[in-house]
C-alpha cells in the first residue's frame, strides 16, 4: 500500500509539473520570431551566433519529428504481414515527443534572445534620439529683422558713428547674397528709424556713388 501510494504521488507530482510547464508556454507570445531576420540585426557577433545554433538546433529537432511521424505510421510489408511493428510505432512516438520538447525549448531561447534584441533596438533608437533632439527657435521675419537693425544700430552707436547711411537690405540665403525687394527695404528703413529716433544718425542718401580710390 506503501509503495502504491508514494508511485500515486509521484506520478501526481510530475503531472503537476507539466501542467505547469505547458501553461508556462502557453504564456509565451512566439510571434516575435516572425520578426528573427529585423530583429538580428541588433545583436551583437556572438549573439548573432548564438542565434544561428539555436535555429539549427530548431531544425534539427524538426527533423527528428518526421522521422517519428515515419516511424509511427509504418505499416506491415506484403513480404511480411505478421511484422510486429509496436517497437518501430513506439520508437516513432519517443521521436515524436522527444522532437517536439527539443523544438519548444530551443524557440523559447530564440524568444528570448530575440526580446534581447528587441530592447537593444529600443535603447539604440532611444539613444538617437537624445544625440539629435534639437530645436531651431522659428522667428518671424519682421521681428528678426528689426533685430538685426538694433544690432546695427548699437554697434555704430558704441563705435562713435554720428551719421550711418542706409542704402538697401542684403538678404543671404544658402551662401547667396541677393538684394532685397523694395517692400523688405522700405520695412527695413521704418524699423531703422524707429529706433534711431531723436538721435537723427540715421540717412537716407540719394544718387549716392561709391569710389574705387581713397
């Protein structure tokens, strides 16, 4: 009765333990292995190896469950009916198992490595976009250049300048230097006047000509 017993709980215990270990895999989501080939691309070398041995592994495994499936459904020859085919069925079945538990346990490592790749995948985009998150400062036109004009306009000030002269805008754009249209240079004398005020520094020239000698 003893040893009835203690083979009942033995045998309850390891059914437990594959309840278990079925509901465990069950769990497991294997469609990131859809994903192997994008995925590969973020492990390192020797994960990359890794990768590859597992996937041999899986093969290999797949494999041995064909042959069992052959095995099993092996059947007498007409050159020998009465062949008692119960070893090859029960080989074919220990294949068949032993391929299916190699081929679960081999994908749960290529699940997990590829989820490793995965997070490595994350980091790296995380990290490009710290290096390049920068923001240009968007400033309207009129405000950047009245801007300008109070730099202008401070910097002859602080030099002693008692009269500057405004004879147009200069836009550059893409290393091309281009002389403004008149809306932007009639704007540009506005705001220039403004700030000049009653200092009267500012001055307008007319037929101005420049000379080539001193």
């Amino acid at each position: 009765m003893s040893k009835i017993l203690t083979f009942f709980i033995a045998c309850f215990l390891v059914l437990q333990l594959s309840a278990k270990s079925t509901s465990k895999d069950e769990e497991v989501d294997f469609s990131i292995l859809e994903r192997s080939t994008e995925l590969s691309r973020y492990l390192d070398s020797k994960q990359r190896v890794q990768l590859i041995k597992l996937e041999e592994s899986v093969q290999a495994a797949l494999e041995k469950i064909r042959s069992g499936e052959y095995m099993k459904a092996r059947k007498p020859s007409s050159l020998n009916p009465n062949e008692d085919l119960k070893p090859f069925h029960a080989k074919g079945e220990q294949l068949v198992e032993e391929g299916e538990l190699e081929a679960r346990t081999q994908r749960l490592r290529i699940v997990q490595l590829l989820r490793t790749a995965e997070t490595q995948k994350e980091a790296q985009a995380k990290a490009r976009a710290a290096r390049y998150n920068f923001r240009i400062e968007e400033m309207d036109f009129t405000a950047a250049l009245k801007q300008s004009a109070e730099k202008v306009m401070a910097d002859a000030w602080a030099k002693g300048y008692d009269h500057v002269l405004f004879d147009g805008v200069r836009i550059v754009e893409a290393g091309k230097s281009r002389i403004s249209d008149v809306e932007t240079r009639n704007m540009a004398y506005d705001i220039l006047v403004g700030i000049d005020g009653t200092r009267f520094t500012l001055t307008m020239p007319i037929d101005l000509s420049y000379s080539t000698t001193t």
